[in-house]
C-alpha cells in the first residue's frame, strides 16, 4: 500500500533552505502521514476530518465515537531535523513505533530516522533488543554541537519561527528576545501571532507539557495571559498591550538572558537545559551500561545485531550504501561488523550486540603514531540477566600501518605477528612483577579491505589484530573529582593503592618518549593518566586499582629509576591542595610504594633463575626486543636501592616540607 502525505513531503524544503514543516504525524495503519502547519494536536485533527470525509462519502454517516477515539490513539509524533526524521514513541505502546518506523523506511533511508524518548527504560530495551541502540538521537558532545542543535531547534506554529522546541517534551520555549521582534509586525501579523501564543501557552499536550511556555519567566508571566483576547483589541489598544507584556516579561528576566546568544554560556547552559535536560537528566546510555562518567556522551552507537530463534538478523542498514559524504546517519562500520562476527560465531546464546566507538582517546596523554581504534561491545546472552560490556583495542602497528610504511605484504604480516607476540609477552611480563592487570584478554583478527598508501595493494584483504578483554566497572584515577579527596579515609586508602601500583609501574618502565618541542623530545612516564581503574566498594571507598592498557611498558630499559622520581611525585603533588593531610597522603603513597617494590626486588632474588629464563628461546635483538629488554629491566631492578629511591620521591613531594623519616616509622609493612 503506499503511503500517502496529507501537505508536503517531509524533509522538503522552501526555497532550497527552509523545512516547510518540522512537525509531522504518522497513522501506520492508515498509510498516511500529515505534514500540515500546526502542532500535532491539530494534525491528528486535519486526518481525522479527512477520514470523516471519505467515510461520508462512502457509507453516508461519520464516523463513531469509538473509530475516532481508535484513529487518534494510532498516531505517532514525528519531529523533523535537518535531514532526519525523528519517532517520538509512547512507551504504552511501542509497537506502534515499530510500525511507524516501517511504513517511514519505504520513503527514506534507516539511517535518517531515529528514536526519541531515552529516559524511558522501555523504549532504551526494545531498541537494545533490536541491536539498534544506535537509533537513539545522541545528544551534543561539544560546545559547537550543542550551539548547532540549539539554532537547529527554532520551529514555528503557524506564524513566525520564533520558539525554541524541546522533541522530547512537546514544549516549545519562547524567549524574551523572540517576543520583542514581534514588535516590527504590522497590526494583523502581530494579533494573529499573539493569538498564537495566548492559544497555545494555555494547552498542554499529549504527555501532558505545555505546548508553548516561557523562558525563565514560566508561570509568572503566564497569568498574564489568561484573560486576553487579542481579537478584540485594534491599533493602539493592541500595541499599548503587547507592550506591557513585552516589558513584564523583560522584568521577569535577569537582563544577562535577554538576549539569545548562544555564545553567552548562562544563557546556552540555560536554553539547553530548558531544550534537552529531559534527554538525559535522567541517563545516557553509557551511564545506563554501568559506564564510568569520561564515557558519557563520547560513546558513537553502531548498526549491531539481533538474533530470534538462532538466526543472525544483522542491522539492515548494513545493506545499503554507505551514506556520501556530509550524509546523515550513522556510518556502517566495517570493522563493528566484523566483531560482531567473531562474536556470533563464538556465542551460540546471544539475544543481540549493540558496538559503540569512542571517537576521542580518553588519556591525558598526548597521541603517538599507530591506530588508536577503541570500541565497546554491549550483548546479551540468553536466560542470563546481566549484560557482557567489553572494550576492543585495534593493535597499534598491523599489516595496514606496515604497508603504509613501504612494507611488502609478507614482511607487514610477519613483523605485525611479532608484535603480537611482544604485546603479549610485555603483559606476561607485568604480571610477572606483580601489576595489577585484568586477568584475560583476548587477541583476535578481523578482515579489511586495503586503501591505504600503498596503491598496489589496494583492494587486497589483510588480516587486522585486536584485543577483546572486559569492562572495568570503575573510573580512572585521573578523572576521579577532586572533591573525593577531602574525606581523609578516601584519600589515604587511594594513596595506598596508588602507591602500591606505582612501583611495578617503575619496574617495567612504562613511558613513552613526549615532544617538547620541535625536535626535542623528553622521556615521560605513564602513570595515573588514563589507563588505571580505581575499583571501589559498597561504600565508594577505594578497592582496588587495576590497570587496562599496558600500553608504553619496557619502552624504557636503562636509565636508572630515580631519574624518574619526580614524576612519580606528581600523583601527589597534583591532589595536595585537596587532602586534608598532605604528609599522611604522602607517607601512605611512599609506605605503599616501598613494601611492593621490596616485594617485587625481594621476588626476583629468590626466584632469580625463573625470571630471567621466562623468555627464553624468544627472539632476540639487541636493538631492543623483549628477550633483550627483559633481562635488562630485572638488572635495574637488583641494583636499585628501594629506600633511596623512594626518599627521591619524598623530595620532589612540592607540599611536604617535613624531614624524610627513618625507614622504621613511615615505611613499615
């Protein structure tokens, strides 16, 4: 059946530039949907006369009561946005949406239309269930987006385009600023729109929110309103009214957010909370997930998958062409597809696997060379409630950066297998020393197609490595809010965790080499910036500290470990004016630092043949492979002094001017 438009075709514009409506109204079992200027109240009106009218026509009576009541249930609000159609679901009955949806994708692309309504936990699982998480219309990540979805979101009536409209809610908010323009109209333009606004500000919707309200002044200025009606006033009397409303509502209005400029941040923080708040004052979906707070808003949802009755139904966006360039909608991600693969083929009990990628590195550390690719896996699997969160890492050099380095295929295959071998051997080798790491990952590979800078290979399928392992519930220690440190038992049992993690965190020294300027490089430790979790207990005190990423361990082999510490200061330094003992932080800090490194040191000795021998038979090259490094890091290790060491410490700690103390009294066990 196909679907006919009550107005214009949805996404069509006037004059190239303008929507002509971005309000619409589906009936998917009518096959109709309504475009007609107004709000959907009005719509859902305009079809069921138009419904009337053919059932006259036909059966020579109107329709009862009962259809009518049945018609208007039917309906779905739609919201249209630049190129893009959202569903705004009842979540009493989400079948309906699903139906909208279908009838919608006969005219436009899956990836055009999208999900409203994340705050309600009934919508967020049908679309989990689906695999389509990736429907749910994001929310603004930056300063830009959220200025672009601000000017994006100014809708009109039936008059001028002059409110500010919430999708979720229904609410269109009218500024102080918009209301003063209205001031050029002409005598009939302006009765007619502030007939508008004293209609609508009076309504509420089907949700039961204003159709029209007023930014920041609210119900205030709205009692001004009730007893006017604008059909009577003429000339004079009209303009001496609006301008009395004009100037109580400057009155209601702090002078700082009279005028809409989104550049002005207490007038953005405002609008957008008045616009998208009802978004996420409750939750993101990253937050819903279990999710630690640096992932909220940085995740980007992709096509996933669902499967009924032991068949894979894959997204069905992954069918269509990719979207041009500047296109709407979320991309089909070929890599996300193929984990998905590995993982339905590996899983014969899922229920679905929605894949997210982080767009942005969440370290504080600067980027280096190599593919920093990190995605996170959601699924389900059956009769078991929780759901399996995991992170995915691309390995940083494969055979795509080998080939793009000049390399034949066979040698970028043999030297990323190498790799391989040292990622996995350097985590062996923490552990080995007593690092507190997950306690599996999973090396994996999956397929691409080559376009990189070597022309000849282009096209050619390589095989790329990953590293699957699972979520930490947690947050990191550089990202925990300061605040947390002015309880003296938070603070002194984190110290003692981070210490006790700095020390095999020396041992392997884990770094990497920073820029400081051009050409000039200096050797930085990486520690406490991103890559370790601080697990806590029932009562958000610290647990544990676990470390996620190896990632810049033996990069450092030689230099002897008091050049570094400094560095190992800073943790301490950077949270001193937030504790409320700096001396018994630090000493926390350096008593555990100095029983795990006495540990890790007292370790090797005794079980100094084992250690050396793990690697044994491994490739060896003096410039610099494991079976080299290691050997290397354990003779620091012997001849390293932990007291002196850690006394190095305690003088770079800018916050504590007391005298170091005899070993006896502030480093016991």
């Amino acid at each position: 059946m196909t679907l006919r438009i009550l107005g214009a075709r949805p996404l069509a514009r006037e004059g190239g530039t303008r929507l002509k409506s971005r309000i619409a109204t589906i009936f998917p079992r009518h096959q109709t949907l309504v475009t007609l200027p107004g709000i959907h109240a009005t719509q859902r009106l305009a079809f069921l006369d138009h419904l009337e009218s053919e059932h006259l026509a036909v059966h020579g009576e109107p329709l009862s009561p009962t259809d009518r009541t049945a018609v208007w249930a039917s309906a779905v609000d739609l919201i249209v946005e630049d190129n893009s159609i959202l569903i705004r679901p009842d979540p009493e009955h989400l079948p309906l949406m699903f139906e909208a949806d279908v009838v919608l994708q006969e005219l436009y692309s899956k990836r055009q239309i999208r999900f409203l309504n994340l705050k309600d936990a009934r919508v967020r699982t049908a679309l989990k269930q689906r695999g389509e998480t990736w429907r749910i219309t994001p929310l603004p990540k930056s300063t830009l987006e959220m200025q672009g979805m601000i000017a994006a979101s100014k809708i009109a009536i039936a008059g001028r385009e002059i409110y500010y409209y919430n999708n979720t809610t229904g609410t269109r908010w009218l500024t102080h600023q918009e209301f003063a323009s209205l001031g050029i109209l002409d005598d009939n333009a302006l009765r007619r729109q502030l007939a508008e606004v004293r209609q609508h500000c009076g309504m509420l919707n089907a949700f039961g929110n204003p159709e029209v309200d007023f930014f920041v002044a609210g119900k205030a200025f709205l009692a001004e309103w009730i007893s006017l009606d604008f059909s009577a006033l003429e000339g004079a009397a009209l303009r001496q009214t609006y301008a009395r409303l004009r100037d109580r509502f400057a009155e209601l209005v702090p002078p700082d957010l009279r005028c809409d400029d989104s550049g002005n941040i207490e007038w953005r923080r405002k609008i957008y909370a008045a616009l998208f708040a009802h978004h996420d004052d409750v939750v993101s979906e990253e937050m819903l997930l279990g999710l630690s707070s640096e992932f909220y808003m940085q995740i980007e949802w992709l096509p996933g998958v669902r499967i009924e009755g032991g068949e894979v139904l894959l997204d069905s966006v992954f069918s269509e062409a990719p979207p041009t360039p500047g296109g709407n909608g979320t991309p089909c991600d070929a890599k996300a597809r193929a984990f998905i693969m590995n993982l339905v083929r590996e899983y014969d009990d899922l229920e679905y696997v929605n894949v997210g990628r982080v767009p942005e590195r969440l370290s504080n550390r600067p980027r280096a060379g190599g593919r920093r690719d990190v995605y996170l896996v959601e699924m389900k699997q059956r009769e078991i409630e929780k759901e399996i969160v995991k992170v995915i890492r691309l390995q940083k050099w494969g055979v795509w950066e080998r080939l793009n380095e000049g390399k034949s295929l066979e040698r970028a295959m043999i030297e990323t297998e190498e790799y391989t071998e040292y990622v996995l051997d350097r985590r062996l080798g923490c552990r080995q020393v007593g690092m507190r790491l997950l306690t599996r990952i999973i090396p994996r590979k999956i397929i691409e197609s080559y376009c990189g800078d070597q022309r000849a290979y282009h096209g050619w399928r390589i095989w790329s490595p990953y590293f699957e392992r699972d979520y930490v519930r947690g947050i990191a220690t550089d990202k925990i809010p300061l605040g947390r440190f002015e309880s003296q038992e938070f603070a002194i049992r984190f110290a003692q965790l981070l210490g006790q993690a700095a020390a095999p965190n020396i041992v392997v020294g884990r770094s990497q080499d920073a820029e400081i300027a051009p050409g000039q490089k200096e050797l930085r430790i990486m520690f406490d910036d991103g890559d370790e979790i601080l697990v806590e207990d029932a009562n958000r005190m610290p647990k544990e500290i676990l470390l996620t990423d190896h990632t810049g361990s033996f990069w450092d082999y030689e230099t002897p470990l008091v050049s570094f510490a400094d560095q190992y200061a800073m943790p301490l330094n950077r949270r001193a004016a937030h504790v409320p003992d700096v001396g018994a932080f630090a000493d926390a800090y350096l008593s555990a630092f100095l029983v795990s490194f006495r540990r890790i040191q007292s370790e090797f000795r005794r079980e100094q043949k084992a250690f050396l021998n793990l690697f044994m038979g491994c490739s060896w090259d003096e410039r610099g492979s494991f079976a080299d490094r290691w050997p290397k890091v354990l003779q620091r290790l012997d001849r390293t002094n932990p007291e002196q060491l850690a006394e190095a410490i305690r003088r770079h700690v800018i916050a504590v001017s007391c005298p170091a103390r005899p070993d006896t009294t502030w480093a016991a066990s």
